[in-house]
C-alpha cells in the first residue's frame, strides 16, 4: 500500500498505472520531437512563433505530394523559391501572379506522362488533362495538309498514351534520265564466233522526266511518273560480229610456223611471244588496248599491217597477226614486245 499527499492509502494497481501512463507520456513527447525533426524545420523556424512560421511559407501539393514552400510575393514566385519550373502541361490551383496569402496551400499538377512520336523521334513529355489537339497544341507542333495523328486530334490522352505523328508530303521532282540505243550487228568472217568489235559506239536517248515523289516521315514510299519529254533521241550502235569458227591451239601452231617460213622469220620466238601475250588466243583483248594473237597496238596494227601486205585485214585475223608479227620481227622490230 501507498499513502498519497493528502493521506489517502493508495492501491498497488492504482501506482502501477500511474507509472505506465507516465511512461506513455514521456514516449508520446519523444515521438512528437522526432516527427518535428523529420519534417526538416531549422532551428531558426522552431524558435519563432507559430504565427510567424505560418507566415514564412506555403502549403504546395505536387502530383498530391505534399511539402512546403517559402512564402514570396506571389504563387510564381513562391514555386521559383521552392525550385519548381512550372511546365507548359501543369495545372496550377492559383494564377501566377495571385498574390500569396498566409497559410495558403498551391496546387500543382504536372499533368499527364505520355510519350510523342513526331516524324519517327520519339519525346517523353507530359500532356495537359484534354485531348491530342490539347498535346500537340501545348508541345507547338503543327500538322501539315498530308500529315497523320493517332489517336484522332479529338481522342483524350490519358497516362501512358502514345501519340503519333507521321509526316507525310508530296512534292515534284524532274530528272534527267537516260534510254537504250539499238545495236546493228554486221557478221565478220574473219573474227571467231562470239568476238564483236564496236564500229560505232551507240548515245543513249536523253529525256527530262517529272514525278510526284511521296514521302513519308522522310522516306520515299512512292514515285509517279507524270510526263515525260525527249531532249535527244538515241544513236544506233555498228558491232563486227565473228562468225567463224574458233581455231584450235594446234592450229595457231601450224599458222605462226607458216608465217615464219613465209617472213624469214624465228618461228620458235614468235611461238614463245604468242603464247606469253594471249596464250594462243587470237581474240584477246586488254584493257590498255592491245589486241590479237600477238596483242597489236591500233596504231603499230594500222602502220604494220599494210606495210607487210594485209592492209585492211582484222587484227583477230591469227593468219594477218601472224605473218605482220614475223614481217617485224625478220626487221628487227622484236624490241616493241615485251615478251621475248
């Protein structure tokens, strides 16, 4: 038993709840300290009358977060303090330039996160509470004639939507372009089959041509020729064809030994330098211009060839080739070939 102040006898029960709730007391404080910590007011703030904290600042709910902001002439100015740039899809509760009044709550709403494709570049913005023309109207982007938009201008855009916007456009474009020539073919008897040399070389026939080209997000999808006008017509083109038939490597022998015994020439050598420069095949021909059994130059062809008796014949004529070769080479022109 305990005796009170006033000399009442107290029961053991009574103390002990007396010191529990005292204990509860004593925790309730520590707890109310540690939340006015946890909320982050400075000393500077604890110490000032509540009436004059109330007055330093402002409620702000963000997105329906809660927090609190320096109090600072008007609402803009009050969300620049707390570092907030007010984007062009935020919703506040109170225009810009209201004034701020003690104990006032701002609401702001940073609107709705979407993600906009324009022309193929995809963009992570926030859409104002409305519809795609709302969007499209806030991020200042205009659609031209031909352009798409999905979902339609009137949709409403909720969080998560994807809005697209293909740019799609027509234009006309002239080009310059060219067409085939025809090809004459004479037949040539003394050229092997398969062989044809150029006469004259064909032009192509040249036109100017207008298209309406369509593209869309940049790329050409479509092209439509719209007219067509001819600035010059083709040019016909004259090829010798060779019709006879190939000789054999044993034949080309017998011919380049003939024509040595003919021209009083080596025929051994002449055989050495026929095979190193076509390996026996009289319709060689080589990029540099070289052609026939010995590989002739146009000109040494056109200046030997009628010196040695066969002016006007065929540089693939193996009998001509040989025998112009041994003619040079009996006069001591073995130097112009590099074979030896």
């Amino acid at each position: 038993m305990g005796v009170g102040r006033d000399g009442l006898t107290l029961h053991p029960f009574a103390l002990a709840e007396a010191r529990r709730l005292g204990r509860l007391a004593v925790l309730t404080c520590l707890v109310a300290l540690g939340t006015w910590s946890l909320m982050g007011i400075d000393r500077v703030s604890a110490s000032l009358p509540a009436a004059q904290t109330a007055r330093r600042s402002v409620t702000v709910s963000i997105d329906g977060l809660v927090g609190a902001a320096p109090s600072a002439g008007t609402v803009a100015d009050s969300l620049r303090a707390a570092g907030l740039a007010r984007g062009g899809a935020d919703r506040v509760s109170a225009a810009g330039n209201a004034p701020v009044l003690a104990g006032a709550r701002i609401a702001l709403d940073r609107g709705l996160p979407v993600t906009l494709i324009d022309g193929g570049e995809a963009l992570a913005t926030r859409a104002p509470y409305g519809t795609v023309a709302d969007l499209l109207e806030a991020e200042r982007i205009t659609l031209g004639p031909l352009d798409q938009v999905e979902p339609a201008a009137g949709a409403p855009v909720s969080a998560g939507t994807v809005v697209r916007v293909t740019r799609i456009a027509e234009r006309e474009e002239t080009v310059r372009e060219t067409g085939p020539f025809p090809v004459r073919y004479i037949a040539d008897p003394n050229l092997d089959r398969g062989v044809q040399i150029v006469v004259s070389p064909g032009q192509p026939a040249i036109s100017a041509s207008t298209y309406r080209v369509r593209t869309v997000d940049g790329r050409e999808v479509e092209r439509v020729l719209l007219a067509s006008v001819e600035i010059s017509g083709p040019v016909e083109e004259v090829r010798r064809s060779g019709v006879r038939a190939p000789a054999a490597a044993g034949d080309i022998e017998a011919t380049i030994r003939d024509a040595a015994a003919r021209q009083g020439a080596d025929p051994d050598q002449l055989l050495r330098v026929a095979w190193c420069e076509s390996r026996y095949n009289p319709n060689a021909v080589n990029p540099s211009g070289a052609s026939g059994l010995f590989q002739f130059m146009p000109a040494t062809w056109a200046a030997n060839s009628v010196r040695a008796g066969f002016a006007g014949a065929s540089v693939f004529d193996p009998a001509a080739a040989a025998n112009v070769a041994a003619w040079m080479f009996a006069r001591g022109s073995a130097g112009q070939w590099t074979c030896r």
